[in-house]
C-alpha cells in the first residue's frame, strides 16, 4: 500500500502552495492519498492536525509557523517518535515556536541565504535510492547556507554559489528516534519545473517510509559518504541505520593516538589497509601494519597508536554510546 501523505504549506514567498499542489497532483496519480493544509507565513493554527496521526509521511514546507498548545504538541509528537518527515526549503525555519526542529530533527545549521544567482546542483550521493539515476541542473535563485550540519547526515546534492560549496539536499537516520528524514534546501518554482527534482521527492517519499534493507541487502559507496571526526581521526560510517542491529562498517583514518577505551557489547574486527603502528591489547602492544587484522572482544582494554587507515566491524551495530574508560 502506497504511503498516506500530510503536505503542510505555508511558505508565501516561494509559492508552496502552488507547487505542493503540482507534486501533490503527481502522487495521487501515482496511487497515494494526499492531504494538503495550505496555511499563511507565521500562522497561529494547524487546520486538520487532529488527523495528522492517521497519516504516513509529513511533508513540512512552511515558515516560521507560530503554532502553540496542542497543534505544535502533534508535530512534536510525530518528530519525537521517530516518524517519516520530508522537509523542503523553508523548513529549516518552519516552526517560530520550535526553532530546534532545524538541528533537533533535520541534522540542519540554517545560517541565511546568499544573494539570488543561477548555481550549479551536482549529485553527491549517486548510489542512493532517492538520487538513483539522477543528474544536476542549473537553477537561478538564493542559496541556503548550511554550514555544519549534523554528522548522522549523509548529503546527496551539492550546489556552488557565490558562498562557496553548499550541501542542498540530504538524509538522516535519526539515531535517537530510529526514523528517518530528507530534507532539501531547494524548492523555489524554479526547481518544481524540474523533473529531476520532483523525482527525487517521489522517491523521497518511498525512502523515508521504508523499513530495513530493501531486497535483503544494501550498498554503501565509502567515497558518497561524508567522514565525521571520531576520537582518534576521521570515520565515515556504513551501514548506520536503526533498522540494521547486526554490523555495521567503518573506514578510519587514524591521525592521533587513541584513549585507551571498552565496549561492554561491541566485539570489533579491525584491518589494517594502510600506514603502520602498534595496537594496545588489554596492556600488550603489538607491532600492525598492512593486511593485519584484529579481533577485539568486550572488555578488552585497546587502542591504535600510530597513522594508518583501517576498516572495522562492529558487531552488533555501532553504538556510539557504548564506549567506556577506566
């Protein structure tokens, strides 16, 4: 069964209400059923959110909405439960009276916009299932500064303007919550004339509402992956998803010494692919390099000392609470 989809609108100034209804059109012949709530910029009330729980995605694409009580305590409430959201330009600041919604739930750093200039949209993260068989167009109209969004965050699109290189489309999987969001900064009417871009939301829309590994696998591109810092370097992170419980797969690269630390679950399989030191084993040192590999149990005392880039397993998934010191 298709998903059942609650379109919020109210971004004026970019015409949401006309462009939602074009998508909107585009999904319900496609078999979903739609509701759209047209509401204006910094609009008190939610018209229908009593009904927002029967739904299956929220679609969010407003601006800075001055919802109180109990309508912003339904938002809230889906958000907090790790449901399916998509959010599109101005929702980055859609909710005056929620201003975290941007880095709480999108994993956004909305820092303004530039000034209007045709830009270049180019594919990040090709192998993913909503930029699947995509390419990049050019689109005149400001671009939205995110300058450090959060790290669960795999970007998909990038732009370069006048602010420099800027990530414009990306997906998260909400730790804390176990849901799943898109966000996109673009969404100007310049940008809902793209078939390009109205397909990306359709699978958008198929991605959030999913659960698992479609097929019984998935395929992580490294290279599509953003590195984020980790205790003794950089980690760009595979398979890091709620749904996944088994393994998941890191490459690292070691830059610094690393404290000496536990896991009270995690067992880890280290390899060595390059660069050469020594790891600490419960007080032994010993001498690693290319094509050593390790398997260290919980409990057991370790770090890496030395530069190198490895790939470890943990299993289970990754758990970046699980990580203790004596």
């Amino acid at each position: 069964m298709k998903p059942k989809i609650f379109i919020l609108s109210g971004s004026q100034e970019y015409r949401s209400a006309e462009t939602l209804a074009l998508w909107r059109r585009r999904l319900e012949a496609a078999g979903h059923s739609c509701t759209q709530v047209d509401v204006a910029d910094q609009a008190p009330e939610l018209p229908g959110w009593e009904q927002l729980a029967e739904y299956d995605v929220l679609v969010v694409f407003c601006r800075r909405l001055e919802l109180q009580g109990a309508t912003l305590a339904a938002v809230q409430s889906w958000c907090r439960a790790g449901r399916p959201l998509i959010g599109i330009r101005t929702a980055s600041h859609a909710f005056q009276t929620w201003l975290e919604f941007d880095r709480e739930v999108l994993g956004g750093d909305y820092s303004g916009h530039g000034a209007e200039e045709t830009v270049e949209v180019s594919l990040h993260a090709g192998g993913h299932p909503v930029t699947a068989g995509m390419a990049g167009w050019r689109r005149p109209d400001k671009l939205y500064r995110n300058p450090r969004i959060d790290p669960s965050c795999i970007v998909l699109l990038h732009a370069t303007g006048q602010d420099g290189r800027q990530p414009v489309a990306w997906c998260r999987h909400r730790v804390e919550t176990g849901g799943r969001v898109f966000y996109t900064s673009l969404g100007t009417p310049s940008d809902f004339a793209h078939d390009a871009f109205l397909g990306m939301l359709d699978r958008a829309v198929e991605w959030v509402a999913a659960k698992g590994f479609a097929g019984g696998y998935h395929v992580a591109h490294l290279a599509d992956i953003d590195a984020v810092p980790c205790p003794c370097g950089m980690s760009r992170r595979a398979f890091l998803s709620p749904e996944n419980k088994l393994a998941t797969l890191h490459m690292v690269d070691i830059t610094e010494d690393a404290r000496t630390h536990y896991h009270k679950k995690l067992t880890e399989i280290y390899l060595v692919l390059e660069g050469s030191g020594h790891m600490e084993l419960n007080g032994e040192r010993v001498p690693v390099g290319p094509l050593t590999t390790i398997f260290i149990e919980p409990g057991c005392r370790h770090r890496a000392v030395g530069k190198m880039r490895i790939v470890n397993i943990p299993i289970p998934a990754f758990d970046p609470h699980d990580e203790w010191f004596d």
